[in-house]
C-alpha cells in the first residue's frame, strides 16, 4: 500500500490554491462534482470508454474534464497524470468496487480518507470485530451452514450493491442457493424497518457533537428499493413463492428519504461516535463520510449488519440538503461536505489529517 509520507510527498508539489476533485463517474458522483463546484473546485470524471453522455443533462454536476481509460485498472497507470492536475480523488462505492481494494491501496495519488480502511471495511471477519469491540449490537452470526434453524440472510464481501444477497431458513435452502466461489457471511434475519445512516466524521473540527478528537455530524438517512425483495409478495405468501421458483432477490435499484423519529437520535449518535472511536484505536481512524446499515426492531432496539467507511448512493436523495444537514448549514449535500473538508484542511495547512 501507498504510505502516508509518499502521499505527502505528493502534496508538496500541489498548487492548494488550485485543487481539482476527482472521482469514477458511478454511484454518487453527481453530488460529489457539484458539491466541489460549489465550493470551487475544479473536477475530473473518470470513465471507460467514453463520458456518459447523461452528464450533458446535469450541467451543474457535469465534470469539467474527464480522464478516459480503457479499463479502470488503468487509472493505476495514469497517476502522475492526475498528479500534475493537483488531483484529490474521492473513493465512493462503485470506484472500490471497479478498481479492486488491492490496485485501490496502491494508487499513487492522494486520496480523501483514510484508505487503511478499506481492509477493514471490505473483510467482513474485521467489521466484525470493529463492530463489536465498539459495542456494537449485531445480527448473530453463524459459522456453520448446518447450524440454520431460522431465517438467515447470506451476503457476500465487497460493494455490489446487494448482488446475490439472499434468505434462507434451511440448510437445504442455503445450500441451493450459495455462490461457493464467493467469500460469504451468514447472519440471523432481523425483522425490522432498514435504515442506513449517513454520517460525516471530522477530524480538523473541533465544535458540534465532539468526539475523542474531531467531530460528528448526522447528514442524512435514506432506505434502499431492493429489486423485486420490496414488491414480491404482492404475488403471493412465501410458501405460494416458493412453489412458483420465486426468489427475493436484494440487488439495490434506488434509495428513499427517511427520517427517524426524534427520540431515536440520541442513540443514532451514539452508534456513529462508537464506529468512529474504535476505528481511532484499530488503523488511526476513519475519515470523512460513512454509513451505517441497520435494523430498528419493533422494541427499538437498533442491530447493525454493515459498515460503508466511505460515501454511499443513498445520499443523493440529498443533493440540495436534508431535514439533518440543513439544520448544519443549507443546502448541504454530503458531496458538499467533503468539498467543504478538503477547502478547509487546505486553508489551515492540515490536508495530511485528511488525505491518505
């Protein structure tokens, strides 16, 4: 992996005052060149191929240049080129996902975040134990196939968007439906309303809801529409399903607004101060947006299934704001609020606290 003083090599021979924000032109990108532009940025869309053409539909949010490659494993090669642009790159869901953790590590330019994180965010065996050293209620895990007695919920490792995720309540239900050459988790099911979360954890300021050290910020939440899991039993009751060759399938195809009842918010920043004290003490802290996925039990009792150390697409519903970020500041989008870090950390001389 690339090291911190490498990376700070690289700042030393930035021109601050003329930054260019960076990102693949998938998942939240929309929001992440418009927050930059608001905060006059200049920005780059990276893309295979060629540029999607829809971004000629969203001017404010179109990129002022791309970097086009054949292939995203090419983006490895063209770092010096991103360099002499003063380039940040900001991770999100799907440039993980395309790029590999592993090219991801090594990538010669620096990034906004902490990207020790990733291994501990894409190992499902180490957010785990985060999670839990943190305190972190969680759904049972079970280690054995043949030890389900009950509704389970299969996912596999790394950012696909659901991808493959399935119930089974039997043994025999597991073993039909399991993609063995994929790396696997199996949990209890958790009946319960969905929310993810969305934070930003800060660690140059100092006001608001403070931590250890920086600060903590709630911007939004959202629920995903999951393919056919949230319409299905219009067709019919399980058993009717099952009899049809019907699965649920859990590939995400959007997000909804949510917003928690206020009595809930106290324990909500009570989770996200948890994950963010933990990460400190694990790999130096994580840095910046992050969402945690969780279920509300009808005894509001809130139970985590995952951890998304970075920005994730559920906060799109949010690009003029939110019912939580507008009481930070208006109009903020969690695109914004990176742009907003980076301007800050440039001006105080403290970008090496936000970059890796």
């Amino acid at each position: 992996m690339i090291t911190k003083q490498q990376v700070l090599e690289f700042l030393k021979n930035y021109d601050l005052e003329n930054i260019t924000i960076a990102t693949v032109c998938s998942n939240a990108s929309l929001q992440i060149f418009d927050g930059a532009r608001k905060e006059g940025f200049r920005t780059l869309g990276i893309c295979v191929g060629k540029p999607p053409k829809f971004y000629e539909a969203f001017p404010r949010a179109k990129p002022d240049e791309y970097l086009v490659v054949e292939s995203y494993t090419d983006i490895i090669t063209r770092a010096e080129e991103l360099r002499k642009k003063n380039t940040i790159i900001i991770p999100h869901g799907s440039f993980v996902a395309y790029l590999g953790k592993e090219n991801f590590s090594e990538m010669a330019v620096p990034i906004f975040g902490n990207r020790a994180v990733i291994e501990w965010e894409s190992d499902r065996d180490k957010e785990c134990r985060w999670l839990l050293g943190a305190g972190i209620h969680m759904p049972g895990k079970i280690d054995d196939p043949h030890d389900i007695k009950g509704p389970v919920m299969v996912e596999y490792e790394g950012a696909k968007g659901g991808k493959g995720f399935f119930v089974a309540k039997t043994y025999e239900e597991f073993n039909e439906l399991v993609d063995r050459t994929r790396k696997f988790t199996i949990q209890e099911f958790i009946t319960g309303t969905r929310y993810y979360l969305h934070y930003f954890y800060s660690p140059i300021r100092n006001e608001g809801y403070t931590l250890s050290k920086g600060s903590l910020e709630l911007l939004s939440m959202d629920r995903r529409v999951e393919s056919n899991a949230d319409e299905i039993f219009r067709l019919g009751s399980p058993r009717e399903l099952i009899e049809a060759g019907i699965c649920p399938t859990y590939v995400v195809t959007g997000n909804v607004p949510l917003v928690a009842r206020e009595s809930l918010l106290s324990r909500i920043f009570s989770l996200g101060e948890k994950v963010v004290e933990e990460s400190l003490g694990l790999f130096g802290g994580m840095i910046g947006a992050f969402c945690i996925e969780a279920v509300l039990t009808d005894s509001l009792e809130i139970k985590v299934f995952e951890l998304s150390a970075r920005i994730v697409a559920g906060t799109n519903l949010y690009i003029s704001g939110s019912p939580y970020s507008d009481l930070v500041q208006e109009n903020l989008s969690t695109g914004r609020r990176i742009a907003l870090e980076i301007k800050e950390a440039a001006r105080t001389n403290q970008l090496d606290k936000i970059i890796s």
